[in-house]
C-alpha cells in the first residue's frame, strides 16, 4: 500500500490537520529513499573519520566505517546497483505471490469467498463476522478494502443496524488488523524478507522465515475481532445513531448472495484446494521425505525453505479451477493474461524497491547499521532500559512514524537496518522485534491522514448519510486505533514474558 496525499476537509485547527500538512510535505517514497541515499553517502565518510571502530559480536572482529565516498565506495555501487536490486529478497518473493494472489482476484475467487463467509450470519454474529471476514481479506492485500465495506454496510442494513456502522467497522478491522491472519500473506513475504536482508550483517547466513511470527498473528486474530467487537456494539454503533440511513438507493439481497453457479464454482475449488492439502500431506508426513530434514524434521527443512511456491501452487490452482467453472478461464491463455493483469499493478511497488534495495545495501556495506546498532545497543545497556521499555518504546515510535509513511514495507525498510540490530544486541531475537513492528504499522493506519484509502471509505460512507465528514471518520476511528494497539501490545509482552515461539 503505497503513501499518497489526503486532504481534511474542514478547518485548520487539530492535530489530525497538522499531522496531514506534515505528511503533505513528505516526497514520494522513491525520492525518500533517494535522500537517505546521499544523506548516507556523506554520513559514512563522516563517521569513517570521527567514529571510532567497534567489534563485531557474532566474529568479534574491528568493525570500522567505511567510507561510500571512496573509490572502493564508488566501486561497490556501479558494479552492484543491478544485483543489489535483482537480489533484494522481498522483490522476488512478492512478485511470485503476486502471480498467484492475482489469479484469486482476477477471476472473481476473491470477491466469492467474502461473500460466502457474509452471507447467512446471524444477526448476534454480523460484527464479528465481518471482522474476521476483513481481517482474512488482507490475503489478497487492498483489493480488501474495495470487498468488504459496501458488503458490511449490506449486512447491516438487513438485519435493521446502522449501514454506516458495518462499513466503519470493516474499515478498522482491514487496516488495524492488516498484519494478523491465519494465512500467509504477502505482508508476511515482504517484511521478512527485508528482516533477513538486515539481519544478516549480524548474523550472517540468519534467514526471518515467513512465518516467523505466524504463531502470534493466529493469536491475535481472535482478539482484534473481541476489541473491536466491544467497541462498535457497546459504543461506536449507539453514537452513530444520528447518522440515519439517507441513502436512495435500494440495494436488494442479490447483491450479497452467491448465483449458483458462483456456489458451484466455490465448490469444485474447494474440493481442489483439499485435494492439494492431502497431495502435500502425503508429501512431507513419511520421515524418509525428501522434504524434511537429515534428522526427519521440518525445522529447518526444505519444505519450510520452500513455503512460498508450495503456497504459490496452491493459490493458482484454486484460481485456475474457480476461473474455468465460472468462464473467466475459456483458454490456456487466460491463465497468463490474467496475471499479467495482476502484475501490472505491482509497477509502483517495483519502482520504490528499487531505490530501497540499493539504500539497504550501501547502508550495510559501510557498516553504518553495524556500528550504529553496536553503539546503540551500549547505550541501551549504560542506561539499564529493561528490555520490555525498549520494545515498548519502539512500538510506540513506530506507531507514530506511521501515520506520516503510510507504507508499511517503506516503514520498515527505513527502520530495519536501524532497530534491528539495535535491538538484537541487547538480547531480543528478531522475530520478536519484527512482531512489535507489525503491531505498531497496522494499529495506527486507520488515523493515518495519508491512507490513501481514506476517500474510498468515506465514499461509499455518502451512500447512506452524505453529512459524514472525513473528520467524522478519523475522530471515530481513533479510539478503535488506541484500544488495538494497547490491547495487541499487552498480548506481545504477555507472549514475550512466557516465552512463547512467536513463529516457526
């Protein structure tokens, strides 16, 4: 999800209005980077002159800055500029998934299944059903955002609830809840790829596996649908009460019901996606399988290292299967037109990857993460922060850096390199310190003033009550932003203190 600027309607008063004037002025995320880029250029020769070396704690050797305003600087970044970009682990894991992920959307797999899980809810379970429902949609990333707020609001509306509230409520779970779901998603490919890529100048050949926080990220699932569930029920629904319903037009039940032959569609892909599961099944269960380790064990193994295709298959066969019995799939041809279609929309993506992989890169080789992180982590030591404050005071740093860089992938490549090793050195793995990051980035989007998504909502918002402002919506969402992140942050330091596996 790419940063773009949203204007508050309204007046010039209010921290949400001066949060919005500073994240106007921010650039787009490739001329971010860009500037980080010469910035380190002149900080490494800097500090390859003024700081004094460090030793290294996995070699212990003399760690010493090296200067990117050198001919050896010069020589690394000519002749690496193309493999820095070709090798940059995140790159080529999402857009693998994306072809898969493409294929769902295209054919209408996605759009289905959300219907399929809304329709036949009791009344008493509308809310939680669609929260989970929002929180499960973030598989086919923001493609949620456009499914599953006009459908709520649907919901709502028949089972006599305030629409505006359905739609409110399927705009937090989306966003607050973007990083926990009990599937593997692309957040998941991204942010851990651009985890191994940093945390290898402390541990070198150390790989954050994409489901590194998988554990936690089931866990949490339940409890960002009871938060937000107890807020929209006891609280945010009654003060929606002034909001009535002015919509003219007449949305019938067809809108939500599936056809039959979208159920028969459903049904066959269904019945292929368990085939498959048994497939791998019969694969890796025998302890003579050539996918589980020397030992015939999964962790580590091959399976594990090889996660995403398997993943990757899996998604394309049930598009494929969904396409061709609902006619989206007439010829072998189909299957790649639509994932062209798919890639397409990933351009900006690739784009600012670039100018991120080669900023990562030219941070490490001149050992500014290293140096930065091993002074850093002293200092931590000489203050005796316990480590519990040091996560927590960067999960609160995060949260706030949010709402002015919207993109959580951008996010994270700028403090990676940073508070990874930081954090590292002072005795926190970093599947841990990746999960306090998740939780941060997400709880915070819905009072970002630069989600781009924001004018979206409040469009189809207008459709029931044309007198609800984007000020309406911020104001309301703040409390659900801040119930999130207190509520997630207690799990993580619960799960942290009974030292409990964040993640496989």
């Amino acid at each position: 999800m790419e940063a773009s600027k949203t204007r508050i309607s309204g007046g010039d008063t209010g921290i949400m209005h001066r949060i919005a004037r500073i994240a106007d002025a921010l650039p787009h995320p490739f001329i971010m980077f860009l500037i980080l880029f010469l910035v380190t250029l002149g900080l490494s020769a800097v500090m390859s002159q003024w700081v004094a070396p460090v030793r290294h704690p996995a070699t212990d050797e003399l760690v010493q800055v090296r200067s990117l305003l050198s001919w050896d600087g010069l020589r690394f970044m000519v002749t690496g500029a193309v493999t820095n970009f070709t090798s940059f682990r995140p790159l080529g894991l999402v857009l693998v998934m994306v072809l898969a992920l493409g294929l769902i959307q295209k054919t209408g797999l996605a759009d289905a299944t959300i219907r399929r899980m809304l329709s036949n809810v009791a009344p008493s379970l509308i809310t939680p059903a669609v929260i989970v429902t929002s929180i499960l949609a973030n598989l086919v990333s923001d493609a949620a955002i456009f499914l599953i707020p006009p459908l709520a609001a649907l919901m709502f509306k028949t089972v006599g609830r305030n629409p505006i509230a359905g739609i409110i409520v399927a705009f937090i779970a989306v966003f607050a809840g973007f990083s926990a779901n009990v599937f593997i998603a692309g957040t998941d490919l991204l942010i851990s790829g651009i985890s191994t890529e940093v945390v290898q100048s402390v541990r070198p050949g150390y790989e954050v596996s994409v489901v590194s926080n998988w554990f936690f990220m089931c866990a949490s699932v339940p409890l960002i649908t009871l938060i937000i569930t107890v807020m929209n029920d006891r609280y945010v629904e009654p003060m929606l009460a002034r909001f009535e319903d002015q919509g003219t037009e007449e949305k019938g039940e067809q809108d939500i019901q599936l056809t039959d032959r979208e159920r028969r569609a459903l049904r066959y892909t269904g019945l292929a996606a368990l085939a498959y599961i048994a497939a791998v099944l019969l694969l890796i269960l025998p302890e003579s399988s050539g996918l589980r380790n020397a030992e015939g064990g999964l962790l580590p193994s091959p399976f594990m290292s090889g996660l995403v295709p398997i993943i990757v298959l899996f998604f394309s066969l049930c598009g494929i299967v969904y396409g061709i019995t609902i006619g989206k799939i007439k010829q072998a041809s189909d299957v790649p037109r639509l994932m062209e279609e798919a890639m397409r929309d990933m351009c900006g993506f690739i784009v600012i990857v670039f100018m991120v992989a080669q900023f990562i890169a030219i941070f490490n080789w001149s050992n500014l993460a290293i140096v930065s992180a091993v002074n850093g982590a002293d200092w931590l030591l000489s203050i005796n922060m316990p480590t519990p404050m040091a996560l927590l005071c960067f999960i609160l740093l995060a949260a706030v850096v949010n709402l002015f860089l919207y993109s959580g992938s951008a996010q994270w490549a700028l403090m990676a390199p940073i508070f990874l090793p930081m954090l590292m050195l002072v005795g926190l793995e970093p599947e841990a310190i990746q999960a306090a990051y998740r939780i941060a980035d997400s709880s915070t989007n819905v009072i970002s003033p630069i989600n781009p998504y924001l004018p979206l909502v409040l469009a189809v918002i207008h459709l029931y009550n044309k007198s609800f402002t984007l000020g309406h919506l911020l104001t309301i969402a703040m409390p659900y932003s801040l119930a999130i992140l207190a509520g997630w942050s207690s799990l993580f330091f619960l799960w942290y203190l009974l030292e409990l596996p964040f993640g496989l």
